[in-house]
C-alpha cells in the first residue's frame, strides 16, 4: 500500500493545471484623494462601476479624481441607539436605570452600595 502513496506532492496546495494561454480578466487602476491631498488607487475590473468616493485606509473619505465631488443628499440623519432608547425613556428613567444596575455591579463585586 506504500508503494501507491503520492510522495512528494502537495496535495491541494498547488494546481496541477498550468497557467499556460489564460488571460486574466482586464482591469483599471482608480485614483481617489482625501480632503488632505492622500492618494488612494484602487483596482477595479473593467466591466465594474467606479464609485465616486471610497474610504481610505484611515477612515478618510476620499474622491475620485477623474469626477466631480458627489452632491450631498439631504436625507434623514441616521438614527443612534441613545436616539432610540430616548424615544423610550426619560433622563430620570434613565439615571434611575443606571443607579440601580450600577448597585447590583457594585453589590457583586462586594464593594460598598449606595442605598
């Protein structure tokens, strides 16, 4: 049964088709900058729609360079959660909720409670 074993190959950490008269697919290399003058070029097929901005590596919001800056939508301001539980509670509500899981944090940790 030895005799049978594949020895020296790496099964499954290589293809055994070779690469020979395939074309990989055709690409464009997009420029963006960030308000701060950062380039970011990105690689895209051809075929893809180019977004107008994209976030950097930092966080920054960058623009293509080849476009104009996109218009900013007025839209609803995106809801938080703090936006949402205010919706549900009030400020007492809530300092009441906090003095009292703040209690049972301390009370677990054997540390003095407020009363």
């Amino acid at each position: 049964m030895s005799d049978r074993s594949l020895r020296g190959m790496r099964l499954g950490a290589q293809s055994l088709e070779s690469e020979a008269g395939v074309e990989p697919a055709a690409r464009q290399r997009v420029e963006y900058r960030t308000e701060d003058g950062e380039q970011v070029f990105v690689t895209f097929s051809v075929e893809a729609d180019v977004p107008a901005t994209w976030t950097s590596k930092t966080g920054k919001e960058a623009f293509l360079v080849s476009g104009e800056k996109p218009a900013e939508t007025e839209g609803k301001p995106v809801r938080t959660h703090w936006d949402m539980l205010r919706e549900r509670r009030s400020l007492e509500e809530l300092e009441e909720t906090y003095k009292i899981q703040l209690n049972k944090l301390r009370a677990s940790r054997g540390e003095e409670v407020d009363a």
